[in-house]
C-alpha cells in the first residue's frame, strides 16, 4: 500500500452506524407482526379470558422475541472513552474523538466519532465490525482493516483481540461466546416447547419447560462472565483509559431468565395448590363446563313422552293372570 500525501490511504465511507442490525429489524418485525394479528382477532375472544390470554400472548412472544434476538447483538459488553489522540498513522495531528467497544457473542464492534464529526478536513464517524464466529477468521479480518486504512483508534482496540495479542482474551471470549450461543438457541427451542405444551394444554410439564428455559438462559450468562472475569489488557488513549461493562443485551437476557422462571415456578406451585385458579388464568374451567354440559345433555336418557306413558300404563285390574308350568 502506497502512501498518499505523507499518510495512508484511507477508503471511501464508513460502514451503517451501530447499534443498528437489520437482522434484529427481521426479528422484531416478525414478533410485532404476530403481536398486531393477535391483538386484531382480541375483540372476538368473549368472556372474561380475553385479558388473561392477552397476557400470556405479549409475555410468550415477549420472551421469544428475546432470547432470539440477543444471538445476534453486539453489546454483550460495552465501554465508551472522549480522548484526544492521533487520527491517522505517521501523524502529529490530535482529534477529539469518542471511541467505543462493543463486544458480543460472535464478535466484537468498535465505533469512533468525532466531537464534532467533521475534523481536519474529514468525516469521523466509524463503525467497524471483527467477527471470530465459526466461518469467520478475526486475524483476516484485522489484516484487511490495515489494509483498507483503517484510523489508529481502531486498530489499536482491535489488536488486542488478536490472537498474537500478548492480552489473550479473545480465545476466552470466542470459546465462551460460542457455548453461549448454543445455550440460548437451547432456550429458544424449549420455549417453543413450552408453548406447545400450553396450547394441548399440558400446563405442568409447561411449567417445567419454562423452568428450562430459563436455566439455559441463565447458564448463557454464565459463560458469558466466565469470559469477562479473564485478566485484561489496559486500552489507554493518553490519560483516558477504555473501560467495558455489561451491556444491554446481558441484563435483556438476564431479566428474560428470572421472568421465565418466576412463571414456571408459578405454574407448577398453582398447579399442585390452586389448580382452578390456574384453569381460570389458561381459560379452562368455561371449556370444561361447555363440555360436561355437552356430555350432560348427550347421555342422559332421554324422557319418555305422554303417549308413551299412556300406552305402557294398563290399569291393574286389566291383567291376565298367568300360570306358569313348570317342564
């Protein structure tokens, strides 16, 4: 790569501004959808059920609409710095800039803008995307951001997910990262499950399917912190150093988990002490009556009429007397 007027080349625009992810769009989108159909066909639920099944409709897309969704986020774990450092290789010029890492399951992002945006003749505002998921090779993609031109402040953050980085954290978070993942697509098909079963209805075996879900989703924390407890690399831009805590995603997940199993352990305490409070909260004491009332009507022998009374009624005094002989 050549240099341009004493300084690397640098490639025209930047990428979509995190945290914007289309493929968070798709999933939220598709829940919104199934919440607005429902909410349409709501008026022509009758009795006093409607409220109780509008719940558990808004809680049961809420939770999968989560735990799909934090698969593909990136602020697992998040830290923003304001410093004043070098903008570009081999040179002297100080930006003021706000440069922000983003960690999550599959990768990590780092984000700097300007303050304000538009700086020694050039638009700061970057947003740059390292992956180490299965078919992704995090070193190639760090190799290609040198190549491209990227600015020091996010080559430096990146470089210490290397794996030739003295740090060594990215094996830790890769690793961690990848058993999360398959932990919470676990928790995605036992919430699938769990609706299932509350449909047939089955509700305790659905009180112990939430109960799963939400010790996968617990675990999926877990191994999350297993990674963030490792020893890191201080990332230092003069005096100001770049701190991470947990972010958004964590604490979504985390809430999901401790919703999940605060309505299993619900249904299995109603189910062994209350089990007609739980039937009203599922609406099965009006379908079982409708039922016995069916069954009621449907089996009972039928009475007899007024002419049939009239021809098997013969007065006594009206019968033969029979002998019987015997053979």
């Amino acid at each position: 790569m050549t240099l341009w007027n004493g300084s690397f080349p640098f490639y025209p625009g930047a990428d979509a501004c995190f945290p914007f992810n289309t493929t968070q769009a798709v999933i939220v989108s598709v829940f919104l959808s199934l919440l607005a159909t429902f909410i349409i066909i709501l008026p022509g639920i009758r009795g006093r059920g409607r409220l109780f099944r509008f719940l558990r409709v808004v809680m049961g897309l809420f939770m999968g609409a989560a735990i799909l969704a934090t698969q593909f986020t990136r602020d697992w774990e998040t830290g923003w710095v304001t410093a004043n450092t070098s903008y570009k290789s081999f040179s002297r010029a100080l930006v003021n800039v706000d440069i922000g890492l983003h960690i999550g399951l599959a990768g990590v992002n780092v984000t700097l803008v300007g303050n304000p945006v538009n700086q020694v003749n050039e638009t700061i505002n970057y947003n740059e995307h390292f992956a180490w998921s299965f078919n992704a090779d995090y070193d190639h993609s760090y190799g290609e951001g040198l190549e491209k031109g990227l600015p020091s402040p996010i080559l430096y953050v990146a470089e210490k997910f290397t794996t030739q980085s003295p740090c060594g954290v990215q094996r830790q978070y890769r690793i961690s990262g990848r058993y999360a993942s398959l932990t919470l697509w676990m928790a995605f098909c036992t919430w699938l499950i769990s609706i299932l079963l509350f449909s047939m209805p089955v509700l305790l075996y659905g009180g112990y399917m939430l109960l799963l879900t939400a010790a996968l989703m617990l675990f999926s924390l877990l191994f999350f912190f297993t990674a963030r407890s490792t020893p890191k690399c201080p990332i230092q831009f003069g005096p100001a150093s770049l701190k991470t805590g947990y972010g958004g995603s964590f604490w979504l997940t985390l809430a999901t988990g401790l919703l999940c199993l605060l309505l299993g352990l619900g249904v299995i305490i109603l189910n062994s002490m209350k089990p007609e409070k739980l039937k009203l909260v599922f609406n099965l004491d009006e379908g079982n009556r409708e039922e016995e009332d069916v069954w009621d009507k449907s089996y009972l022998p039928a009475e007899p009429s007024s002419s049939a009374q009239d021809v098997l009624m013969v007065p006594l005094g009206q019968l033969c007397k029979v002998t019987a002989t015997q053979l």
